[in-house]
C-alpha cells in the first residue's frame, strides 16, 4: 500500500481521542455473508492500486510510524508475522531492527514486488488467503502485526482470524492490529451489507468500534487489551479516523467458541 502517513505515536496517551461505547447486533445477516464470503471479491481493486503506487522498479518506502512505534516496544530477536504487508515497508524496517519477520498479503502482485525490493537473509514474503486457517505451527510467534489489513471481513470470518492469530502466538505474545473507525467519513457511504460494513465504490470495508473491537478480543478472555486508541490521521492524502489496539494473548490459551 502507498505511503505517507502523518500521525502521533497512536499507542502513547497524548494521541489518545475519547471513543463512544455502543451495543450492536454484529450477526451479519445472509445477504452479507455472502458478498463478503470471500476476500478475493476486492483482489481486482487491492491489484490495480498496488500496480499504480508500488511498481516493481520502486525505491524501498518509509515504515509508517505504527511500526516504528511497535518496534520501540519488541525485546531483541523477535518472530514476527505481518498480515496484508502491501508494499513490504513495514516487514523489511522490523527485519533490519533484528527481527525475523514474516509478511504476507492476498495480492501476488504486492507480495512479488516486495520480494524483488527487499531482500535481507531474515525477511521471508508469503502469499495468504485470510479466509482460511494460518498454516503455522500454535505459538510460533512473538507478535502479530496488522495494519488496515482485517476492516475488510464479515463479523464471523473476523472472529475466525482473530481466533487464528490467538493460536499462532505464543503466550504473552503481542498482536497490534489498526482499522478504520465508525468515525472515518467513508463510514456510512455506499451500500449497507451488515452492521457497519458498507460497500462503496466496489470497496468493502469494516469499520470498529470500541465496543465492538473490545468484544473481537474477549471470546474467552484469550486477549487482554494493553491499548485501545482512536486516532485522526491522513492515510494517502485523505483524513481519516482509526482504531488502534494493542493486545497481549494471556498464558492460559485456550480454543475459544466461536459464537
């Protein structure tokens, strides 16, 4: 994904925006669990802006500042894996940190360009399909990071990924993850598949809330939320409002009911 980010420190209490806590039915309802059923439904859009703003002759690109700020967080030599990667910047500035990293994304196209622009010995690029389980083992990984890569899912397969991303941590691994917020101005426009999933312009996205994004991590109390922020920042040139977590899975991990 193209670059630019401008924002504070999104885990540090001086960027911290009071967020409103409301209850919502989240069950998608059939109509949108089928138009959302599979990821590959956005592939055609996630192609075409990869292709326009990370062609493969590109310069490496900054990390963005959640990053940078993860990284000022992690203990040496961390395992890391890295869900939607987009362009790779974020992946290859933890591994020149010292951290063995592994990124993946849905876009052949993203994931092939990254492997041609960055290549250090401890930086491994994988194609996934978020829909289906993690092929790693449970407990492989230190840390799980996702940036603007799970707003794009029905309720259910959200809470299927997170329960994945739970399984393939260690205990006391951490997972920060940043989504759009009920408060970003695309929240409400276009068609409405399920709560808060809206479809516009061909675009699918799942906007959180706090209620809802505190509710994703406590199926079972297998996460305890560190940091929960709401956050104004401007993401390729356009305002927007973002939910920033950070969650800890605790050590007694247990496989959650999906419910």
């Amino acid at each position: 994904m193209p670059g630019g980010l401008t924002y504070a420190d999104p885990l540090l209490r001086g960027s911290e925006a009071q967020l409103g806590v409301t209850d919502r039915d989240w069950s998608a309802d059939g109509q949108g669990a089928l138009m959302l059923s599979s990821s590959y439904d956005q592939l055609p859009i996630w192609e075409r802006l990869h292709q326009q703003y990370d062609p493969p002759t590109q310069r490496p690109s900054p990390a963005t500042p959640l990053a940078r700020s993860l990284a000022r967080r992690l203990a040496p030599s961390q395992n890391v894996l890295e869900l939607g990667c987009g362009n790779g910047a974020d992946a290859a500035f933890l591994s020149r940190r010292g951290h063995t990293v592994i990124a993946t994304d849905f876009s052949e196209y993203a994931i092939e360009t990254a492997r041609k622009i960055y290549q250090n010995s401890n930086l491994v690029f994988q194609a996934k399909d978020l829909r289906h389980p993690l092929d790693f083992d449970s407990s492989t990984f230190n840390v799980v990071y996702a940036r603007l890569s799970l707003h794009y899912f029905s309720d259910a397969l959200t809470r299927a990924i997170v329960c994945e991303i739970g399984r393939v941590l260690v205990p006391g691994g951490q997972f920060l993850f940043m989504c759009k917020s009920t408060q970003d101005p695309l929240c409400g426009k276009g068609d409405v598949i399920a709560p808060q999933i809206y479809c516009y312009e061909g675009h699918i996205r799942h906007f959180f809330d706090r209620s809802y994004t505190a509710d994703l991590l406590s199926l079972d109390g297998f996460f305890k939320i560190r940091r929960l922020r709401l956050v104004e920042q401007s993401v390729y040139g356009f305002r927007s409002s973002v939910i920033v977590c950070l969650a800890r899975r605790v050590g007694n991990y247990r496989q959650p009911r999906l419910i």
